[in-house]
C-alpha cells in the first residue's frame, strides 16, 4: 500500500471521518480522502452539436453536448497518500456527426417549399464543384442558382474545400436550401469572407439548428451585434448553448423554452459576450437539461427581474451544478442573502487578465484564493498555453458529484467545505484539490484516464513550484486492473466508483513514467502537443477526431523527439497501456 506524503496516523484519519459524512474530489480532479459512502454513477451530460450534413429528405440534431461535463475526483482511502490535482467547459468539443431526420414542417411556422426543378438562369455565375459536391449542393446549384453563386463567390469556397471548411460550407448549403430567409442574414456576415476559423464554424453550426428547432431564435442570435463582428470562443459557447436550450430528441416545438431563449437574448448580460456571461448561459442550459420547470422557475425568480445583468451573470454561473447536487444551496445563492464574494484580477503572461472569485455560503476567509491564484499561474505556464477562460469561479459548498472532494462543472468549481477550513483535516488537501480543478478547464471531455491522469501530475507539478513537494504517485494501486487497455475494456457501470478511480491511479502513472523518463522539457512539449490535439483536428497524425485517447498520446510524444525517447514512450506505453488497439 502506498503511503501518503502527508499521512496522519490511522487512528486521527479514522476520528476525523467519522466526523465528516462525506469527502468528495472534484470532477475530473485526483482522489481526495475516501468519503463514507460510495456512488456507483458519474453524471452525464448530452453533447454538443456538431456541424453535419443534412440529408436530402431527412435531418435530425445530434444532441447537444454541455460544456465540460463535471468530473469528479475521488475521496481516497484514509490510508491513501495525499490527493493529486483534481471547467467547461470547456468550453468546447461537438459531437460526432449524425443523420438527420426528414424536413417536417414546424407546426409555428410555414416553411418555404422545395420546389423540384427550376429553370437554370442564365445571366449567373459559374458555381464552384465544391458547392455542387456538398450535400443537396447540386440541387441548390440547379434550382436556386443565385443562392448557389452566393456560397460559391466565397473566396474559401470558391478555390476549394478542405477538411476545416466543409462543415461550415455544408451549414450554409443547408440554410439556403431549407431556410432561405435565415440564409438571407447569415451570408451576409462580414466574418465569412475571410474563412470561417473554429469558434464561427461552431457558432454558424448552432444557428443552422437553431432554425431548425426555434426558427425565430435564428434570426435574433444572427442580428446580435456580437455576432455581426466576428466570433469569439465565448460567443461560441453562448450560440452553442442556447441551441442546446431548443434541442429536443422527438422533435416537439417547445414554445415556453425557444420563448425563454429569446427571452435571454434580450437581457443585459448577452448584449456583448465576456466569458462570465458564456458561463451564466451554460448553467442555465444545464438547467434546463436536468428540469425544465426548475430552468423556468429561475428565469422568474424576482432577483432576476428586469433580466439577468453582467453582475448577476456571476451568480446564474454558479446555479447549473449547485441545483443538480445540492438544490437548497442553489436557493441560497439565488436569494443572495448569507453569500460572500470574494474576488481578485490576476495578470497572467499568456492569458491577460483573469477573474479570480472564491464563493462562500458562510462569512469566513482563508487562503483559498491565493493557492486558487497559485495554481493558475503554475498551470498555465507549465501547458505554455493560455488558460481556457478569463473567469474562473469556485464555490466552497457540499454540492459537488457524490463521493468527490470537489467536481468541476465546467462553469464553476465546487469543493466541499471541509476543505475550507484552515488547519482542519482537509486543509492539508486544499492546494491540491484547487489544482486538480484548475487543470480540468484544460483537460476535459477526453478518455477519463487522460484528462485524470493529465489533472492529477499538474495538481503535483503546482504543489511542486509551491513548497517542492516531490512529483510522484499520489494513488493507491488500482485492484481492478493493471493496465489502461484493461480498464477500457471493462463495463463502466460495473466498475463503480472505486472502479472509475483507476482512470487516477493509471493515468497517473503513464504521465508520470513519461515526465521522468523524457525530462520536464521534453514532457511538457509532448502534453502540450496532446492538449492542442482536444482543440483541433491534427490531420497530420492518423488519430480521429479531438476527443483524446491512445492514439492522439503516442502521436504526440512521439513527435519529433529522438529514437532513444520515441522508444522511451513505446516502453512506458506498454507498461501502463498495454498492447495498442
């Protein structure tokens, strides 16, 4: 058995969990001390859209993803060494595409016919191969010509399409074809002259299934100024979101959720988009998501009367999580009454400017926020890429995922309030604990044992640049299985909490074979490397898509290092992954 780095007596671990129900580790974050009950499930969210093709009779939404679905880290063991590292959000990964159902007509609105040939005019531009190779782009290109010419004058379009420029080439074919008037607006952005990066492929994504679940929503989110201008990564967030609002599996309008969509639109804190107001947005998705009447009941809640403000926006943040775990704070913090505020403006080198807040439900202080600042600037500079948010808030209450010392939403972190308290039994914990949180706006929505593994070595790298506590294992062994391969192949539901806590313990120890085997300069570029691989496709590897799992690892570390590392990596691979797939 592994002994903790900062392990008390048996006999004082025993005493002090008896007094603590439960200690929980945050989503995505290392294992925190072993809580008295155990809980078999982990939360899951639906995914986010991603940009697909409509099939010619038929389209049907993926289901919308949450940003950064909450993780949780495991309590460990009373006799377990100290917890490792434990958003978002994430902001924010789509799903993989899927066929959509049949053209219905909405039951709120006529939708304007297809009809099955028109005349080819003759006076109109040639329109590029790439528009005619598009789904329902021949159609388009034979029966409303104009429109055709309209996609295919893009510049980007026009002198063909490569794998980035398809989807977002593909939604506007789409619009044009079954929601002309939505078309209408959306070719008119100045932004999509000049290529379509990332953030605007996400966000034309969502409004193109915004037409197709809300159609008046479309054409609002199209006009906002913020979207007019460009789009940033937290402008992404919000179009994606307030899809996720509107998206239903039967195709049912929902009038009263497209009308509180709308609604939102119009309210303060969305007339320009900072990554607070993504967050607040978010929350309310997830609120929706796990009670519509909840989602509803907060919207009318007289603390948000007149709409939700930039400051109350803060708040809205936090409500998403809290409700899901522990409804009676949720009340609380709407009411505002008895919560504390504690909040600091960091610089950081690459990220700029970052707003720090620390949440209380009882008026106290301690040094959270400056072990919060800590691991912000540590983690940030060791990935050498820039945080993922300009907000970051955590919440210092028990609704956090059962069994966890702490679980990041993705809009806010939450750890309970145990650790919270200055020289107390789980004070020992807290830096760590932060850390952990703090990596998951990083590391999130991947193979569980890379974004644990990924979150628990950062969690020791930060408690390393604090007070030089030594980069090793922080886990017990895991008795479910010996290696990653293994653990995959099982039956998650079977596995349990104790189970799932393996994705720790053997994701930790390929991360910390490789930091030591590499060295710290050549490590951090192989996780730097990995991490960019969750943000974009790399189609100079032969892994698919972003969501990370042994592949995007072996590519990465592998990449451009020595023959003697490249078979370092091999070795270790073996050891903790076993045989690839």
């Amino acid at each position: 058995m592994v002994k903790s780095r900062r392990g008390r007596s048996l006999l004082t671990i025993s005493v002090a969990i008896t007094l603590i129900v439960l200690l929980v580790s945050p989503a995505c974050t290392s294992p925190e001390p072993t809580p008295a009950s155990v809980v078999e499930s982990r939360p899951t969210d639906a995914p986010l859209p991603t940009a697909t093709a409509l099939p010619t009779a038929t389209m049907a939404a993926p289901p919308p993803t949450v940003a950064a679905a909450p993780t949780a880290t495991p309590v460990p063991p009373t006799d377990t060494p100290a917890p490792t590292f434990t958003p978002v959000p994430q902001p924010t990964a789509t799903p993989a595409a899927t066929p959509r159902p049949t053209y219905t007509p909405r039951p709120r609105s006529t939708p304007t016919p297809i009809p099955t040939f028109a005349p080819r005019p003759t006076n109109t531009p040639t329109i590029p191969s790439a528009v005619r190779e598009l789904e329902n782009g021949q159609w388009l290109a034979d029966n409303e010509r104009t429109l055709a010419s309209q996609i295919g004058s893009l510049s980007w379009i026009a002198d063909g399409l490569d794998k980035g420029e398809a989807p977002p080439a593909q939604d506007l074919v789409d619009l044009a074809v079954w929601y002309p008037e939505v078309f209408a607006i959306a070719i008119e952005l100045d932004w999509l002259e000049d290529g379509v990066s990332e953030a605007e492929a996400a966000a034309l994504d969502s409004a193109r299934w915004m037409a197709f679940y809300g159609d008046e929503l479309a054409p609002a989110v199209l006009q906002k100024p913020w979207f007019v201008d460009g789009i940033t990564a937290h402008e992404a967030t919000v179009a994606q979101n307030l899809y996720g609002l509107v998206w239903i599996e039967d195709d049912l309008v929902r009038e009263n959720i497209i009308d509180a969509a709308i609604q939102m639109l119009s309210m303060p804190f969305l007339e320009t988009v900072t990554g607070k107001d993504a967050l607040a947005v978010m929350s309310l998705r997830r609120l929706e998501y796990g009670d519509e009447e909840t989602f509803l009941d907060v919207l009318a809640h007289p603390k948000l009367k007149g709409g939700i403000t930039d400051e109350g926006a803060k708040m809205v943040a936090l409500l998403g999580g809290t409700y899901s775990y522990r409804p009676e704070s949720g009340d609380v913090l709407l009411r505002g009454t008895g919560v504390y505020w504690e909040e600091r403006t960091v610089e950081l080198p690459i990220s700029g400017d970052v707003s720090l807040t620390v949440v209380r439900i009882r008026d106290q202080s301690t040094a959270s926020m400056d072990y919060l600042e800590h691991s912000v600037r540590t983690i940030e500079e060791f990935m050498g890429v820039g945080l993922p948010t300009n907000y970051i808030a955590l919440l210092y209450d028990d609704a956090v995922f059962p069994g966890s010392g702490g679980t990041n939403f993705g809009t806010h972190m939450a750890i309970q309030l145990v650790f919270d308290v200055e020289n107390g039994f789980g004070w020992a914990y807290t830096p760590f604990i932060i850390g952990h949180e703090v990596a998951h706006y990083y590391w999130h929505g991947n193979s569980d044992w890379i974004d644990e593994g990924a979150a628990e070595i950062l969690g020791s790298i930060s408690e390393f640049a604090r007070e030089e506590t030594p980069i090793d294992v922080t886990n017990n062994p895991c008795a479910a299985a010996e290696t990653i391969g293994e653990l995959e192949a099982m039956d998650p539901d079977a596995l349990g909490t104790r189970g799932f806590n393996c994705n720790y313990t053997l994701g930790e120890r390929l991360f910390l074979d490789l930091y030591h085997a590499l060295g710290e300069e050549t490590f951090r570029q192989g996780f730097s490397s990995l991490y960019l691989k969750s943000q974009a496709e790399d189609y100079s590897d032969d892994c698919e898509g972003t969501e990370l799992g042994i592949c995007h690892l072996v590519a990465a570390f592998k990449a451009d290092v020595s023959a003697t590392d490249a078979a370092k990596v091999d070795e270790i691979v073996a050891r903790w992954y076993g045989p690839l797939p």
